[in-house]
C-alpha cells in the first residue's frame, strides 16, 4: 500500500471516531436534560412560570378580601 493510501485510512478513522465522539457527547447531553426535565416536571406542573421565576412561586399570592364578610 502506498503512503497516500495509508494517510486516507488514517483520515477516515479520525473522521469516525471524531464524529462518534461527538454523537456520544450529544447523547450524553440530551440524557442530562432529559432527567432535569423530569426532576423538575412536578414543579413545572404546579406552576408553568416554574423555570422563568427561578424558584419564586406567584400562585402563592395574598389574596385581600374586599368584598366584605361572607
């Protein structure tokens, strides 16, 4: 085999492995989002503003009765 033959394999292989790494890595990613997603779908449930008011919950508000007694 000549070099040129030699230095293409090594091309391939190096294309192959750099593009298994990167789908390992975004597999990887998309496990971690997906468990945070889970973690957090019972708050996300309770209260759809969840991820926006970092922690604060706005349904908790203090409601003023101004109608009078009941």
């Amino acid at each position: 085999m000549t070099s040129q033959a030699n230095d293409n394999i090594f091309k391939k292989m190096l294309i192959n492995g750099f593009i298994f790494k990167m789908s390992e890595f975004l597999i990887s990613i998309l496990i971690i989002i997906t468990l945070i997603i889970v973690g957090y779908k019972d708050d996300i449930q309770r209260n759809p503003y969840y991820l926006h008011s970092v922690g604060r919950y706005p349904d908790f508000e203090i409601k003023v009765n101004t109608d009078g007694p009941d």
